[in-house]
C-alpha cells in the first residue's frame, strides 16, 4: 500500500484500491457509501490506532468514484470533511482524486522575496468564463504587466454557484464551478513557468453558515460562540481536531496544489489562546510541506496588530506581511474628500501618506474614533515590504460606492499621482483584477438566489452601509444591488476587450510603465537590501515628498525624488531642506511624470535650469540625480 500522503481523505493506494480516513470519535459505528443510487455498496471502516480515527481501504476503486460516509445515528449520508473535490457542491458526494500531478515547474524556487507586487482575482469574475481554464489563458497578461504575486480569492466549496467564497464548508474542496481539481494545478504551473506565485486566501476563522457538516462529525470542531459570519472554530490547547484539520489542509494546498503560501483572512477572528498559535503550527507545517521553497504569508488583521508580522522568537506569528488598511482609507479620502463611516479618523491629508511611508500603519496605538477604542500596534524594526498597500481590493469596492470602480469617481490626474505613490513606494503593492486598465466591471456582493446566505448578506449589507451617509436613507437600500440578481453578478465579470478603448489603454501604460520603473530602476529595484534609504515628507496638506537616499553610490547618482500633488497647490520646494537638495554636484532631471500625455495627462513640465524643483499640476513626478556638467 502507498503511503498517504494526508491524514484524512480519500487517496489511491497505488494497488487498484482506495484509502479512507475520517475523524468521527462520537460514532459507534462508520461505513463509506461507495457510489450512488441503486449501485451504491456500503463498506465498514474500522477504528484505528489513532484515537477518533476510522479508515480502511476499497479494493477495486480508483480516482474519479464517488462517496459519502455514513455515520451511526444520522439518517442520510455526510460528504467528507476531507473531500479534494465535490463535483456536485458541497450538499452532494465527494469524489476521489488522484493527488499527484504532471508537473512542469520544478526549477521554480518561489516567490523572491524582493520586488513583490501582488495581484489579486476572483476566479468566478476574473473572465467571463469564470473558469482555471480562462484564467490560466490570461496569466501572460499577468506576468507582462509585472505581477510577481496571484493572489486568488478562497476557492474551498461552498453552497450555490457562485459567490466571494469567504462561506466556504469543505476546505479541501476546490469550487466545482471553477474547474476539476486538476485544472487548478495547471493554473498553478503555467504561473511558475511564467515567473509568478499563487497564494490562495483562506478562511480559517468560520465555517460557512450553510452546508457545514464538521459539527456532526465531532463537537469538538466548533467553538462557542460563533463570528459574525458563520460558526467559530476550536483551536484552543486540547482541541486537536480543528488544529489538525488546518495543519493537514494547507500542507495539502503546499503539496497536492503547489501553492506559494497563503492570505489568511480575518486573522484577528482566528480565536486560540494555545501555544503554539494554530497560525504558527500552520506555517511551519506548510515550510515543511515546500522543503526548499520560498513561501509567502500575509495575513489581514482589521486591529492592524503588527506583532503577529514579527518572528516567532520576538512574539509573533511569523507572516511576512499585513494587508495594511490605514493607506487605503487616507489614500481614498485623499481621492473622494469622502470622510464618512470607517473613513472619519482619516483627513487624506499629505502628511498620513507620508507616515504610512514612514512607518507602514498610521495607526499605532492612538485612539480610533470610528470604533472608541485604541487601534494598532508599534511597526518599529520592521521592514517596509512588511505591509501591502492598495487603492481597491475586493472589500473596498463593494464596501464603497456600491461595488463602482475607483477611477469613475475621482479626478484623473490625482488617481495617477496616488497609483504612483502605491506602485513606486516601497511597501509591497496590490492591484485588484481589472484595476490595472481603469475597468468598467464593478464589484459587489453577490450569493446563489433562493439560498439563506443571499437573504443574510442583503439584510447585512444594507446594515452595515448605513454607517455611510450617502447611503442611511430609507430609500438607499433600493439602490443596492441585488446580490441574488444574475445582473449583479454578470456585471462584475471583466471585459478584457475594452482594454484597447483609449481611456482603459492609457490606465493600463500608466501601470506597465510604473511596474517597471520598480523592476528595472537601479534604485528602486534595490529598496529594502539595506542600501537604500526612503524617506517622506509632507510640504504642505497636498503636495508630498519621497526621497530614495542611495547609500551605495557615494556620488549621489542613484538618488531618486519622487513628487507629488494631490490637490492644485504649484508652490515650489526649497532646495535647502535635505530631503529635497539634489546631492552636492549634481542636480535633478526629470526620469517620469504622470503628465505624460500616454496617461491622459496634460503634458510633460520638468525642474527648471535654475534648479527650483515645482510639483506637477495634481499629478506626480519621478526625478534623478545626475552630474551638473552632464
């Protein structure tokens, strides 16, 4: 027999022969249903040596059969909470799949540390076919733009056809609408083979609120006292069943999927007062499942609790990175002027941009009005990559402007200074699908119609909406979409044709152009090795300052300056204050501007010769040094 590669699940034994493992240590009695209907045969499992544990081997049986397990007591017959595939939904039978897998991608190493740029996509919306298959076809354009990192929203399977996937019930399951188990694994490959990672976000803080069967396997999975999403899950020290399920399950996404690590949603949910934190057990458990390859973990902790980014042997959790919140919300109220709800603690003023520069969260510690209780943590000692800074992620659209994209509510030549702000500082950048060309797709919540998810996110959206004014009306909630209407969700699927219309052609240069500075520029390339120095400075409460100090080159020639404007201010900068005062001989000259008429700027206007340095007309400019003489 073949060794297995999971503790739980249906795998082949490699000799013509099925193994089967569940955990259920409540039940008398376990048999798996093999097959459905008249066919179906019934075969006993045995307990085994592992306390709780039931297994035993099918013979004759390969990948592709279909099965349930049927427990002492219950009526009808349960789906395995280890199932790799549910062709039919998380409400009908598992299937068997084989783990293993032709890859291609074996010189790939994983995701370098350096010059990460992130992307995120939900694969149901990322085409119109809403396929692995459709999406893999439009990597390439992926990995042309300069994206380093796919980041996928969560894919374990949940009831209905189509939703954000955040009610996930069977983890191990991949959606069966996106494709078979298989097609995920070639998306996976071409990836690599393209110079890109795959993270996959993933929901270990609640269990979908619909189709969640792990209560009736054991209740020891369950914690009391559920999250405001769906049932809670029990880390706590003693509470080994969740703790191995999660363990198991990214081990399986590292082994069986290739996977490059993970986003772990909602992480301050993530209840375990055990040590170690079932986070920690889970990254190491994923390092050992790469062997030599580099993984990445990012986490989202709506507290901004920048501890758990910290090395396990400083207190922390050991992520590599923190979604970081604090950029978004004072960059969006520096676009809109919009301080209403989660947005009244930010003034979008250049002075929060400069210190999210400077030190990653604006918050540490301070008082946070909008929820009457302090908010952050220190950042001190960690490095700028540390944090991912976006202008739209797959929260903020939907949570703002009814799922309307960004660049149809704001002046044009402040949206190119703030993406160049995003894409050439150095904390890691983000761009949500379909951002990079300025697309027309919204995004917003959408749920199977008929089901109780679709009724709870209605009366929830609605609820939670009313902390904006624009939307506390009585008469607002009829102008929220329909996340049940087929419409609504049809109009979050992008068009990839509209890219060659000028409007969306010159969004899309504006990021090719920028992505690239950050990969070929000598000194922003080189950010965050220790020889390159950034810092920001805000002039006044619209225009700001960021300085790349090149410490390796004693000439001062690889000094960048980095200007921009976010409102009408031209007053020029003083060329005594050190941030600004090009190295001694040398002066600035003008390396890019968000002017550029490629953008649908105005036009090109660079340093004067008399060396006063003048910011662009709401907008940005990128300056180098070079030699006076030259």
């Amino acid at each position: 027999m073949t060794a297995r590669r999971r503790l739980w699940g249906a795998e082949p034994d490699g000799r013509g022969g099925v193994s089967f493992r569940v955990y259920a240590p409540d039940r008398a009695a376990v048999d798996v249903v093999v097959g459905d209907g008249a066919g179906a045969r019934l075969v006993p499992l045995a307990r085994d040596d592992a306390p709780g544990a039931w297994s035993g081997v099918v013979p004759h049986l390969s990948a592709g059969a279909t099965y349930r397990y049927r427990l002492e007591g219950e009526t009808e017959p349960l789906p395995d909470p280890a199932s790799r595939f549910q062709p039919s939904g998380p409400e009908g039978p598992s299937q068997v799949v084989d783990p293993t897998f032709a890859w291609t991608d074996a010189a790939w190493r994983g995701i370098p540390r350096r010059g990460r740029v992130v992307y995120e996509l939900h694969v149901g919306t990322f085409t119109k076919e809403g396929t692995w298959e459709a999406a893999r076809a439009r990597l390439p354009d992926l990995a042309r733009l300069g994206v380093t990192v796919v980041e996928v929203m969560p894919v374990a399977s949940f009831v209905g056809e189509r939703g954000w996937g955040y009610d996930g019930v069977l983890w191990w399951a991949p959606h069966h609408v996106y494709g078979r188990p298989d097609e995920f694994r070639r998306f996976v490959d071409d990836a690599h083979r393209l110079g890109m990672g795959v993270i996959l976000d993933v929901v270990y803080n609640h269990m979908g609120s619909i189709g969640n069967v792990l209560p009736r396997y054991s209740p020891e999975y369950q914690r009391a006292g559920g999250t405001e999403w769906g049932d809670g899950i029990n880390f706590d020290e003693g509470a080994r069943p969740a703790r191995r399920l999660v363990t198991e399950n990214v081990a399986m996404w590292i082994d069986e999927y290739h996977l490059d690590g993970f986003r772990f949603d909602a992480t301050q949910t993530i209840f375990d007062s055990s040590q170690p934190h079932i986070l920690v057990d889970a990254l190491a458990t994923a390092r050992n499942a790469a062997g030599g390859r580099a993984l990445y973990f990012v986490a989202e902790n709506e507290p901004q609790d920048a501890t758990i980014a910290r090395p396990v042997e400083a207190g922390g959790l050991g992520l590599d990175a923190l979604w970081n919140d604090d950029f978004h919300h004072t960059a969006r109220v520096a676009l809109t002027g919009h301080r209403d709800g989660y947005f009244v603690d930010y003034s979008g003023r250049a002075r929060e941009l400069a210190a999210c520069v400077r030190h990653g969260f604006l918050f540490q510690g301070q008082r946070y009005r909008w929820q009457k209780k302090a908010r952050g943590r220190s950042t001190r000692g960690l490095p700028p990559r540390s944090f991912v800074v976006c202008l739209e992620n797959h929260d903020q659209i939907a949570n703002y402007g009814l799922g309307a994209r960004t660049w149809t509510r704001v002046a044009p030549g402040r949206l190119r200074a703030l993406t160049a702000l995003m894409l050439l500082a150095p904390a890691t950048p983000m761009l949500f699908q379909g951002q990079e060309w300025n697309a027309t797709a919204s995004f917003t919540y959408f749920a199977e119609p008929g089901s109780q998810i679709e009724a709870s996110v209605k009366a929830g959206r609605a609820q939670f909406l009313q902390q904006f004014l624009r939307y506390a009306a009585p008469d607002a909630r009829d102008r929220f979409p329909d996340p049940a209407s087929p419409e609504t969700f049809a109009a979050c699927r992008l068009d990839w044709d509209e890219r060659e219309a000028p409007v969306h052609a010159r969004a899309f240069a504006l990021h090719r152009d920028l992505l690239e500075l950050r990969r070929t520029d000598p000194t922003l390339a080189r950010e965050g090795e220790g020889d390159v120095e950034v810092d920001a400075v805000a002039v006044s409460d619209t225009l700001l300052v960021v300085r790349y100090f090149d410490d390796a080159d004693a000439r001062g020639l690889g000094d960048r300056l980095l200007l921009l404007n976010l409102g009408v201010d031209r007053e020029p900068a003083s060329l005594s204050e050190p941030l600004v005062a090009p190295p001694h001989g040398t002066r600035w000259h003008l390396a890019w501007s968000s002017d550029d008429p490629r953008y649908g700027g105005p036009g090109v206007r660079g340093p004067r010769e008399d060396h006063d340095l003048f910011f662009p007309g709401e907008g940005a400019v990128l300056l180098a040094a070079r030699r006076e003489d030259t």
